[in-house]
C-alpha cells in the first residue's frame, strides 16, 4: 500500500474485517458442509417428504444471500475493471473514446499490470449501393434480358386472340426473373449483407469489366471501430 494518502483504494469499510478470499472460501465451505451433516444427524431418519422440507428451506434462504453477496461483488468488480478503462484513457489519450495503447502497471509485489485497449470491427453496408450492382450481374451472366424483350415483343405484337397467352408468358418471364432476383440475393448476405460476399461481387463485376460498378460496391462497405472495453492481467515477475 502506498504511503501518499489519497493515492490508492480502501477497498472496503473500516469496519469490515475480512479473510483472504481462499481462507474465507474455506471457512465458508468447511462450515457449511459440517452444518449440514449436524442438521442430517440431528434430524434422522427421513420418512416422509416433509422430513427434507427444514433443510432445503435453510439451504435454499444460503443459496439465495450467497448469490447477493456474489452479484454486489460481481458489481463491485466490474466497476472496478470499467474505471481501470477510464485510467487508461487518462493515462495514455485516446482517440474518438479508444486508448491510444495499452499501458503496464507494476505492483508492490514484483507483478505488474496490463492493460490494453480491446475493439472489434463494425461494417456498415449501403443496401443501395448493392442492388444494382447484383441486379448487373444478373443481367449480365443470364439470358434473362433477352427473354424479357421478346416476351415483351410477343405480347404486343400479338393480336387480340393470342394477346392473353402472350400476355401470361411475358409476366412468366418477368416472374422468374424476379425469382433469380431474390434468390441471387444470398450472394451478399442473407437479410443484411455481409462483408466477405460484397467484396465477391465486387471482384466478379471487375471480371466482367465493370470497374466503375464494383468501386461503387466496395465503397458501400464502412468500417467502424468499437471499443470493446480493455483487458486486464496480472504477469508474476519471472
């Protein structure tokens, strides 16, 4: 513990005297086991369900106060962990509310402390920009076009008596090309779409010559950085 008041945590009340968190769990355990074998011994024979009901009750009211206990430690580390972040940042800087690397801490024990800044990648897809490039690639790898022009042609060249058939096969034709449509869809992700299948149409539009169409689709893809919080381990001295 440092000698400069003010520098370092009391970590709890001055009125709270604890263990070693290995001696107390011990204690704890130890107790809890040889109570239970004293209420079992004392209790005897169990004869009927009713017999159980004294000692699930008490060992239910332990389980339940051991878990409060648990989760306000629980809490208690985690804002601790949250405000070694904020350390961070005032220790190193930081850029848009991300450290700007990672700092190490020694301890009074040899050990030290380090903490790095943890983030993961977040893309933004612009659906817009996505359409009508898989619309081109569909056109362009299928017959679908030509088919569509001379469904259209038959239906209005047809005369009055074939005009409805004709009619039918051109909105068949439509039908199916809006079924490649949605089924081509997968191909940049399934709902929203998804990174690595972009970049595939983009590559494939730049097969097929397109170049200006597949910058456009790798320009919809937007890379976020986001802070996932930082990491903190204790490295014993070697």
């Amino acid at each position: 513990m440092s000698s400069e008041p003010g520098t370092e945590l009391v970590v709890l009340p001055e009125e709270v005297r604890l263990p070693s968190p290995r001696d107390f769990s011990r204690m704890l355990r130890e107790h809890l086991e040889a109570e239970i074998v004293r209420v079992r011994a004392e209790r005897g024979e169990v004869t009927a369900p009713e017999d159980t009901h004294a000692l699930v009750r008490s060992l239910q009211g332990f389980a339940e106060i051991a878990s409060d206990y648990a989760r306000g430690w629980t809490a208690g580390a985690k804002i601790a962990k949250e405000e070694i972040g904020e350390e961070l940042l005032l220790g190193v800087g930081d850029q848009d509310g991300i450290a700007n690397g990672p700092m190490t801490v020694t301890d009074h024990d040899g050990s030290s402390i380090r903490v790095t800044p943890k983030t993961h990648n977040e893309y933004d897809i612009d659906e817009n920009a996505l359409y009508p490039a898989l619309a081109e690639v569909i056109m362009m790898t299928t017959d679908l076009v030509t088919d569509i022009e001379n469904a259209c042609l038959d239906a209005a060249l047809a005369d009055a008596e074939d005009r409805p058939l004709a009619t039918a096969e051109r909105n068949a034709v439509i039908a199916r090309a809006l079924i490649v449509a949605m089924t081509e869809l997968p191909r940049v992700g399934t709902f929203t779409p998804q990174v690595t299948k972009t970049r595939a149409l983009a590559a494939e539009l730049g097969r097929l010559g397109d170049d200006k169409l597949a910058s456009t689709v790798t320009g919809a893809i937007r890379k976020t950085i986001v802070s996932d919080g930082v990491k903190v381990e204790r490295k014993e001295p070697k």
